[in-house]
C-alpha cells in the first residue's frame, strides 16, 4: 500500500512538474525562514534557563523620577546592598559587585623579563563569595569559592584569561600567580573556573575579591552615599518561597526614607523595583553588563512573520491541488469504483503533500545557512544550525513537517476524496461545487496579498521613521566630531589630558577641541538629585548631569539663551542647565534662572547659563532635566571637532593620524582609538535598523510566495480557458484584449486585498511608532503607493503567462479542445 501512494505522489508530481516545483519553492521558502526564526528565538529565550531558582532571582535597579521624566539605573546606590543584606527579610541570599574596575591588567614576567600588558580588559568585575553562591552554575577547576575571596588582593580567572595570561600552565600550577590591575593593584590568582558558557549575560572572566575595595579606590563611578547611583554597582537577591517581589520593594522603599531622609510624602520619590532574571537579557531599559539583549516584542513579531510565511507556503499547495482537481477526478472515481475508501484517498493525498514538504524541508536545510550568513552581523556569532549537535533543532524540524503536511495537506485531501465516482465518470464531479471552490482560493488569495501589503507597506513607514530619526536635529552639532577615551585611572589625570589638549591646538586639520564627560547623547548617563524652594513649594528631581570645560558647549555647538558659559574648575561648582529645567523650576524666561541656586548631595550649585533643549539619547525618549558643570577631574574624553574635508581628500585622516601621534606621547601605555559622533548616534537605532532589514526581507519572501501562487494559479486559469481564448482570437479580439480579460479577476482580488491591508498596517505601525517621544506621521501617500506597488508586480506575474497564452496560435488551441 505504501509503495503504491508513493509510486502515485511520483508520478504525479512528474505529470505536473511545474505546479510541483511551485509547492515545492514556496513552502521551503517558508520553512527555512522558520528555521532561522526558530534558531534566533530558541536562543534568545534559553538565556538564563538553566540558572537554579531562577524564577526567585532578582536584580534590584533604581528608578528616580521627576515632574515629567523617569530616570531607570540598573545598578543601585553605594551603600544599599551592605544595609538590605542586614535589614531585609524574605531573601534568601545576596550579593554585590562591581563591573568596570580596572582599564589595564598587567602579567608580569620571569627574570625581570617584558610584562604581558592588556589594556581596556572586558568582563573584570569586583566581586565575593556571596556572587558565587547566588550564582551557581560556574565550575571551579582550581581553589574554591569559601577560600578564594577572604583576602583582598586576590584574583579568580576564567580558563580562556588563564590561556591567555599563563599560556601551557596547567589550572593548579597558576594558584598564586600573580596579576597587577591599574598600575597598583596587586593580586594573587586563588581560583580558576571554567569560562562561561552562552547563554548567559553573566560572561565575567575576572574576580577582584571585593575587600580589595576597601583598600584602594577601583572604580570611578562610586558614590559613598544614597545620592548617587552607578549602573556599576550591581545588586541581585533570590527571595525566600513564598515571598513576593512587592513585599521586597516595600522595605527598600523604607531603607531609603530611613537612611537617605527621603518623606514618605515626596510626590516623586526614588524607588527600587526588582527586575527578574529571566527577564535581564530582554530589558532595553537596564542594560545587561553592556551586553547584547534581546527585544521581545521583535521576537513575537519574528515568530508571526514564519508563521505567516509557512501560512502562505500551504495556502499555494491548497489552492494548486484543488486547482488541479478536475485533472485527478476521474482517477479518484475510478479508485473508489475499485473499493478504495475515502480514508485511503485522503491519506493518499496527505502523503503527497508529505513528500513535497519533506522535499521543501531539504531544500530549505541548503538555505538556512546562506540565510544565517545574510544577517550575521545582527545575529549573535554563536548561533549556527548543527543538526547533528542540536536534538532541539531536529525535533522542531519533524514537529514542523507533520504540521505543514497536515496544514496543507488535509483540506485538498478532504475535497479531492469526496467526489462521487458515478458524476466523476459523466463528467460532473464540480457540479454545485465550482462556486464554492472558486471562492475558497479567491479568499486565500487575497489573504495572501494582504499579508504581503502590511509587510510593504510597514517596510515604507518604519524605513521612513529610522530615516528620521538617524537626519534629525537633535539640538547639537554631530558631524565631522570624533571623540577620544582618556585613562582615568591615571597619575595626574587633569594634567594630562590638558597637555593633550595644549597638543591638539598645534594640528591644523582640528577646528577645536574640548576635554569632557560624554558628548550630549550617549547610551549611559550620571545622574543627582537635586532640591529647589521656589518661595511657593519645594522642586525635587532627579537631574541628568555632563561635565565639559569652557570650549565643551562650542565643540556641540549647544546654544545658550541666557547667562554665560561655565568656568573651568577642578571640583563641580557651577551649573549651565537646559531650558527643560527652567520650565520646571518655574521660569518660563530662560533670564529668570540666572543667578538661582539648586542643591545637590549637601551642595548648592549656582546658575550661571541656559541652553536651548537637545536630546539626551536617541528619540525613544522626551527631553529631561539637565545641567552642564565643569569638573577637570572627572573628564573622561577629548572631543575634537575636525575641519571640512574636501571630497576626495585624506586630510581627515593625516588629521586623526596626528591626533594619535599626540596620543601617543601623553599616554604611551594607552591604545588610540577614537569614535566618529555621528556614527554613534547611528547606532542608537541598530535594533529599529534590524527591524527594517528583516522586514524588507519578510516583504520580498511574502511577494515572492504570493507571486508563486498567483502564477500557478494564473497557469492553471489558462490552461481551463485554452479553447475559450482560440474562439475569442478567431472572432477578432487583441492581445492587450484577451490580457485583460485573463488578468482582471486576478487584479481585482489584489485591489480587495489592498483595502483590507491598509487599516491593518496602520494600526500595526502606529502602535510600533508610539515607542518614539519624536515620530513622523504614518504619511496617507504611503498606502496607495504600496496598493499601486502590488498591484503592478502582480500584473508583471500575470503577464508572464497570460501574454504567452494571448499570442498562441487559435488553431492548435482549437484542435487540442
């Protein structure tokens, strides 16, 4: 019975090859992408799943707010997590620790030999026992977690830092070697661990035992008090069963009004939600330690796009094989003359569309990979299609071939095997059923061509957005500026970076330059809260804060509506803030500001300027408070604004070439490396920018599928109505005639699903445009365009065929019928 169906499925799809070959496209387009889609999501969602109690895992993050703004921070003030340890109830474990702590590690070498340097080491953080507990899922080769930090000054690695630093050295031999952090800081190694694997964001290759703290100054960004807050310090509890994550924000609301002074009657105060794990690497608010995260919304969205690229792959096999019908009827009547049973056609008809899905499923196996290569530069380098390695994958394919059998197998099945043998053999086996079928393919057509519209037509608008927001005026000049990272844990920092400057002023390809904090929008931001009495009520807020010396409001060319320009000074005195503040602390006249006083952490700081508003990040966001102070030590790069270049001229890079040399002789342990403004501001939008390829691709695969069908379809048409064009070309009518009359229903189906598309994409993009503080609108030409763009790539699909049967010659076409 089985070799019978086969040779059958053979045979028919030889007598049919260019229906088959159409099927066979179709769904291995759809199946390919759905394997793609499926490696990416199947990544993504894995993160963190094999962490123990990771549903009781929590971070806890900050979150200040003001009259109109929130300012989230993944990390948490300095002393929270020595108090919560002791005060909290209801978790179980914590722990603390510190990223970022070191820009420079040092191997030394034997015999008073050259030591290995590594400068800006990635993945160093400062950190104890506790971390190691909360966490796991590390394997220790060498030392142990209860011995490895009671000291300061010891240093735990990761087996590829050990390659690295120790290269042939056994895990146990390198206990007790030695490794020199920033200059000064001299550790011991006292543990090896296993490199973490992926995923997991927690990829940390270096332990500074944390009570090394204590004894040196390792990170910058540390604020002794409640005041400040550093995404550096990072804080995670596990809470006990049966506690719940409010319970926990309560008392840490309570710790804050009990050490901080804040009222419980603030209007804006400053709380500390708990983030979950599981959710950690999904966050497009708290960063995941700088690294890659994921979008769920945008995985949702890919997983609806394979679905609806498999939908469309069954919906040509649907409408093709009941197409065909009329062609098997009286093979299906002569089979159920025979005794065959209904039950047998339909498995008959299920393993055909079985063998073509395998067929398809192969196929799109050689295309995966080609796909994955296409969009490697978005995709994490770790995800690959191993099938051998991956019983995931191989279960996900068999679940996906059995589904779309079935999808696109069962409906033909169920028509083809119901006709009735004895019309079947006079000829009738469509009587009173033509209507019904020709509507069912005409409503799957048109559902077709909607899905492939909405994909135009959000293609156009989403493009039109990133355009938007990449060539908007944010407030600040951005091109033809490069910034430079300097050391900041240096010896004479300020003095430094001004003699680099001094330099910078002898290079004639620089129009001018400026030592400062981060340039105007920059993915991290640092943060006071301030206080301001009004005479009428108290103005508390969370107040975002740069520093840069007197050229650093030039260099961005930030215009100034009131008072003058801050004074260069060693420590934060003065404050030049943005007219978005003024407004909130009451001055509608920027002039009105002048002269006032806020105060911070203890600290009253006078108003000398106003600046016009400019965006602090990308345009997700609104315009919040700001001020600009001048503090030398605490000014982390050179920002150089470069003169034009003429085309085809090198003279910007003669420039940065100096720039380096000048680099170079004040920081000669130092890599030079430098950022182009405008290049940064770009990447605000990678996510929005993978979004618009991955659509132009669904797009161009939803067409091509659609296309697919409508061509076989219009094949089909053709073929049905041979004798009907022979007469009509005899009678005397054109070719442009007879076009038009094959082409019209087809046409008007596409106008149909034209008019159902548009709301739909319209809904769709606006909600996704709602993201943005600052947006286009969706733009009324967009729709028609993309009506008029579909309509025209299907008439090129319908002439292919239809002109081909227009032109044949009516003689055959009449001797044939």
């Amino acid at each position: 019975m089985i070799k019978n169906y086969l040779i059958t499925a053979l045979r028919n799809f030889r007598h049919n090859l260019t229906f088959t070959l159409i099927n066979v496209l179709g769904l291995s387009v759809g199946i390919s992408a759905a394997l793609v889609i499926y490696l990416i999501v199947q990544y993504d969602f894995s993160f963190e799943s094999f962490q123990p109690d990771k549903d009781r895992l929590f971070r806890v993050v900050t979150k200040s707010r003001s009259t109109d703004s929130e300012f989230p921070n993944s990390g948490v003030p300095y002393p929270l997590p020595a108090t919560a340890s002791k005060e909290l109830t209801g978790i179980d474990a914590s722990a603390a620790f510190f990223t970022d702590p070191a820009d420079k590690v040092t191997v030394p070498a034997k015999d008073n030999a050259r030591p290995a340097i590594y400068k800006n080491p990635k993945g160093v953080i400062l950190a104890d026992s506790n971390y190691f507990k909360l966490f796991s899922f590390y394997t220790w080769l060498a030392g142990s977690p209860a011995t490895a930090f009671k000291q300061p000054f010891q240093t735990v690695i990761s087996t590829d830092r050990a390659k690295l630093y120790f290269p042939g050295l056994q895990p146990a031999d390198i206990i007790g070697k030695t490794i020199i952090y920033t200059d000064s800081v001299i550790c011991t190694v006292s543990g090896i661990i296993r490199t973490p694997t992926t995923g997991t964001d927690f990829l940390f290759q270096e332990f500074i035992s944390l009570a090394t703290l204590g004894k040196v100054s390792l990170n910058q960004y540390i604020s002794p008090d409640w005041g400040g807050v550093s995404s550096s310090t990072q804080f995670f509890v596990r809470l006990s069963p049966q506690t719940l994550p409010a319970q926990i924000e309560k008392q840490l609301i309570q710790l804050r009004q009990k050490y901080a002074g804040e009222k419980p009657t603030d209007p804006y105060p400053t709380t500390y939600p708990l983030q979950p794990l599981r959710d950690m690497h999904f966050s497009d608010v708290y960063n995941a330690f700088d690294q890659r995260t994921a979008h769920k919304p945008t995985l949702y969205g890919l997983l609806l796009v394979a679905v609806f690229l498999l939908v469309l792959g069954c919906i040509n096999f649907i409408n093709l094989t009941t197409a065909q019908g009329a062609q098997r009827a009286k093979e299906i009547g002569i089979r159920k003359t025979m005794g065959g049973s209904r039950q047998q056609l339909i498995v008959q008809f299920i393993s055909e569309a079985f063998l073509l899905t395998l067929a398809s499923t192969g196929l799109s196996l050689l295309l995966t990979p080609w796909l994955l290569h296409i969009f490697s530069d978005f995709i994490p380098s770790e995800l690959h299609l191993d099938l051998l390695r991956q019983p995931h994958v191989q279960f996900f394919l068999v679940a996906l071939i059995l589904v779309v059998s079935f999808l696109a197998g069962f409906y033909p099945a169920l028509i083809l095997s119901g006709y009735r043998p004895i019309l079947v053999l006079k000829n009738q086996a469509y009587a009173g059923t033509t209507s019904r079928k020709a509507w069912t393919r005409k409503t799957l057509t048109v559902f077709q061509f909607v899905i492939a519209q909405v994909f135009i037509m959000s293609t156009l608008i989403v493009s039109r957005q990133i355009h938007y927001a990449i060539n908007k005026d944010m407030g600040f000049r951005k091109e033809a500026i490069v910034f430079v990272y300097t050391p900041f844990q240096t010896p004479n920092k300020a003095a430094k970076q001004k003699l680099l400057l001094e330099k910078l002023k002898a290079i004639p390809g620089i129009e001018r330059s400026a030592g400062g904090g981060m340039p105007p929008a920059m993915g991290g931001s640092m943060s006071i809260g301030t206080h301001y009495n009004n005479g009428k009520k108290d103005i508390e807020t969370t107040l975002e804060l740069k520093t840069g010396d007197s050229n650093y409001l030039g260099i961005y060319g930030l215009r100034l509506l009131a008072g003058r320009n801050i004074h260069p000074t060693d420590t934060l005195h003065e404050l030049v803030i943005n007219h978005t503040y003024a407004r909130l602390l009451g001055f509608q006249r920027p002039q009105g500001a002048i002269g006032k006083a806020v105060t911070g952490s203890e600290v009253s700081y006078p108003i000398v300027g106003v600046i016009a508003d400019f965006n602090q990040s990308s345009i997700h966001t609104a315009i919040k408070p700001l001020a600009i102070g001048s503090n030398n030590d605490n000014l982390l790069y050179v920002h150089v604004a470069l003169r034009p270049q003429t085309p085809g001229s090198d003279s910007w890079k003669k420039t940065l070439t100096a720039i380096g040399e000048a680099y170079a002789g004040v920081y000669p342990e130092q890599d030079y490396e430098y950022s182009f403004y405008d290049k940064t501001i770009e990447k605000f939008y990678t996510n929005e920018q993978n979004i618009s390829r991955l659509l132009t691709w669904a797009t161009c695969l939803t067409i091509f599928i659609s296309c697919l069908g409508l061509l076989g379809l219009v094949i089909y048409a053709t073929r049905q109505r041979t004798k009907e064009i022979g007469i009509r070309k005899v009678l005397g009518a054109s070719v442009l005639q007879i076009v038009s009359i094959l082409s019209k229903d087809f046409v008007k189906l596409v106008g149909l699903a034209f008019l159902v598309a548009m709301p739909l994409a319209w809904y769709a993009t606006h909600k996704w445009l709602e993201q943005f503080a600052y947006r286009v609108s969706s733009g009324w030409w967009i729709f028609p365009l993309s009506g008029l763009a579909m309509i025209a790539i299907a008439l090129l699909t319908l002439s292919a065929r239809t002109i081909h049967a227009a032109n044949a010659n009516p003689a055959g076409s009449l001797r044939s019928e």
